[in-house]
C-alpha cells in the first residue's frame, strides 16, 4: 500500500487534522499523543520518523528535532473509524515527553493528588533553553 492510498483511509477532523498515538514497540507503553495532518502523516510514513503537527506552534514538528530524542516508525494503525492511529515506535534518546520524562504520561491520580511514577530523563531547560 503506499502512503497516499493509507492517508485515503483517514478521516481528518475539521481542522484537517487525525489522532496520533505513539506507544513503544517493544512494552506496549503509551508514550505520547499528539496530532497529524496528511503532510506529516505523508512524512512520517515516508521516512519512518514520527512527524507530528504542533497545534501550538501551528507548523510541522520533527519529533527529536530540538532533543534528538526521535521516534523510529516500526507499526502503523489505524482505527475502525479512520479517525485515530497508533505508531508503535523505538523511542531513541529515552525521553518521549518535551517535560523530559519518557512517558507523557508519567502522573498518576492516586487517592486524590497526582503521584509522579518517573524521574526525567533529561532537564528540558537544558535542552530548550
């Protein structure tokens, strides 16, 4: 199949945009979430490095740009709806998150306050100044 018969398949939402789940290849862990547009879905299945649209910065974000902590495509899927995807990845560097932790998703709620299951990886004021 190639990238644009795969992009065929999703269903953007009105800003043009798709779900993004990177999870690592190996645990099974969710790393991260973020979203694409068919350029960077186009990118990403092109070079097998995840490349994402930042809605904040509103431009084409290369993740591990700035940290070198890049995601390497090993799987993609798509849900029943063509409106989520998930991209199992070898997370190089050992961080996914830009707070330097390797989960996005490093807090927890647990008896009413979250608890932190991780240290950093890295000192993001370090890296992004």
């Amino acid at each position: 199949m190639t990238a644009q018969a795969f992009i065929d398949q999703v269903k953007f939402n009105e800003q043009g945009l798709v779900t993004a789940i990177a999870q690592d290849a190996g645990t099974n862990e969710v790393l991260m979430v973020a979203y694409m547009n068919a350029d960077t879905l186009r990118q990403t299945l092109e070079t097998g490095t995840m490349t994402y649209w930042s809605r904040s910065r509103r431009k084409v974000w290369v993740k591990g740009e700035s940290s070198g902590h890049t995601q390497e495509v090993r799987e993609v899927r798509i849900d029943c709806d063509g409106d989520a995807l998930v991209f199992k990845v070898v997370q190089h560097g050992g961080a996914a998150c830009h707070t330097g932790h390797r989960s996005c998703f490093y807090r927890r709620w647990d008896d009413g306050a979250f608890a932190v299951d991780e240290e950093p990886v890295f000192d993001p004021k370090q890296v992004y100044g």
